[in-house]
C-alpha cells in the first residue's frame, strides 16, 4: 500500500509549477498503478490551451469557477465544484480559471513526472520518456 500526504509533496520534485498551475503529482508511473494521480491548482483569472494527443484525462473540480471550451467546436462548459470534463479523445481545449480551480486529475497512461508542455500543449508519450 502506497500512503502520502500533500504535506509529504510540498518543496520535493513531486510538486511542479507552470506559469498557469501548481500540480502536487500524488502518484506517478512509479508507483505502478496505470495510472497518475494529481492535485493541481490552475490560477485564477489565466487561460490554458492543452491537447494531450497521448493521454486521456479526467479533471474533477473540487474548489473554484471556471469554464472548458473545446477548441474545435468553441463549446464552452462551466465548471465548479463537483464538475468532471474527461478528454476521452485527446481533444485540444482551453482551461478558464476565474478563480483559482483545484483539480483532481488522472492521466492514462500515467505521467513519470518529469514531462513538461509541448508547444501544443501536449506531453511527450511514456516511451519517449523512458519508463
Ligand atoms: C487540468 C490540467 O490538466 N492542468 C495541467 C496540469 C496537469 N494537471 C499536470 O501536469 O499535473
């Protein structure tokens, strides 16, 4: 059994911080589960485009406003607490944080940790990062 706290990750590497969000990864590909685990707060009043063309994700709001929008389509969906959005075909998007959002967020497969934002706001696939 794995056990860890937020307060074990805060100041190690499990901690990561972008320009947009603060991402507290809670399981990485590791820890073997199939999957990556993440509390991540998105600072409010930014906007983040991201396609993660090698991943599906699923993004459960847990504090905070804001919106999803689907850039092929320009739909736009409100989020609050309680709130999932699953991109279960890579679709490219753009995050809205009015307020500050804190997000419980999966990724299969899961992340090794050490990936960072393409231009497209993708992350490279697991076999490019070695694990
Ligand atoms: C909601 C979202 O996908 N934000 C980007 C950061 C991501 N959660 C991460 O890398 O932990």
């Amino acid at each position: 059994m794995i056990i860890r706290t937020l307060t074990h990750i805060s100041g190690t590497d499990r901690e990561v911080r972008a320009d947009n969000w603060t991402s507290r990864r809670l399981l990485l590909r590791a820890d073997g589960m199939g999957f990556s685990l993440h509390d991540t707060v998105i600072h409010g009043g930014t906007s983040t485009r991201m396609c993660y063309r090698h991943h599906v994700e699923a993004v459960y709001c847990i504090e905070g406003k804001g919106s999803v929008t689907a850039t092929s389509t320009g739909e736009t969906f409100p989020i609050e607490a309680g709130t999932v959005y699953a991109l279960d075909g890579h679709e490219d998007h753009i995050l809205t944080a009015e307020t500050s959002l804190r997000m419980i967020c999966v990724f299969n497969p899961a992340l090794s940790g050490s990936e960072i934002h393409d231009e497209d706001g993708a992350y490279p696939p697991p076999e490019v990062m070695g694990t």
